[in-house]
C-alpha cells in the first residue's frame, strides 16, 4: 500500500555527484525501512544501501563506502541517495524498495532512475 517514485537520475561525468531522491506515498514511510538497489545490464541486482524506520542505522555496499549516503526525511515521505565521487562502474538503474516493520523482504519497489557515469 505504498508507492515508490524516484527522481534524479541523469547522465554525469566521472568524479561528478548526483542525488536521487525516493518519494513515497500511501502508507507513511517511517513504517518501513528503506533501501537502494542498483541493476546494471547483464549483472545481478545489487543492495546498494539501507536504513532503518528511524533512519538511526544505515548499511552500504562495500563498493560504495565512502561515496554514497543514504538519509531520510519522514516528514517529506521521502529518502535520498548522495551519491559523490561517481565512477563509471555505478552506471546501472537505481531503484528503491521498502521493508515493513516485520516483514523479511522488500515487498515494494519503484520504477528506477537511470544513472550512467561517464569516463
């Protein structure tokens, strides 16, 4: 019962930045955590980074520690992907999804944002 819309995606240069931005509507997203996949032609989907209801814990993917954040902000329903230091290897589809509270899966998922990092 919630739907998931992400924006920001684009064309950047090596070394650039982007951020993404998930929007949520429907049920309040402070019920669920969040997460960024990624998926790139030929390559299996990627957890790129998570956080919790509360936005207290965060986890990444040890490819982009370092370089991406994820945030949130409850009161806008929505969550953010800082993405900094961007390297060719991250061009992929960046989707977002969301974890109820007791629940073992991502059962909601938007439509991706095409990311493509230029040499």
């Amino acid at each position: 019962q919630v739907q998931l819309v992400e924006s920001g995606g684009g064309l950047v240069q090596a070394g650039g930045s982007l951020r993404l931005s998930c929007a949520a509507s429907g049920r309040t997203s402070s019920s669920y955590a969040m997460g960024w996949f990624r998926q790139a032609p030929g390559k299996e989907r990627e957890r790129v980074a998570t956080i919790s209801s509360s936005g207290g814990s965060t986890s990444y993917a040890d490819s982009v520690k370092g370089r991406f954040t994820i945030s949130r902000d409850n009161a806008k329903n929505t969550v953010y992907l800082q993405m900094n230091s961007l390297k060719p290897e991250d061009t992929a589809v960046y989707s977002c999804a969301a974890r109820a509270t007791g629940r073992t899966i991502y059962a909601y998922w938007g439509q991706g944002t095409q990311v493509t990092v230029s040499s």
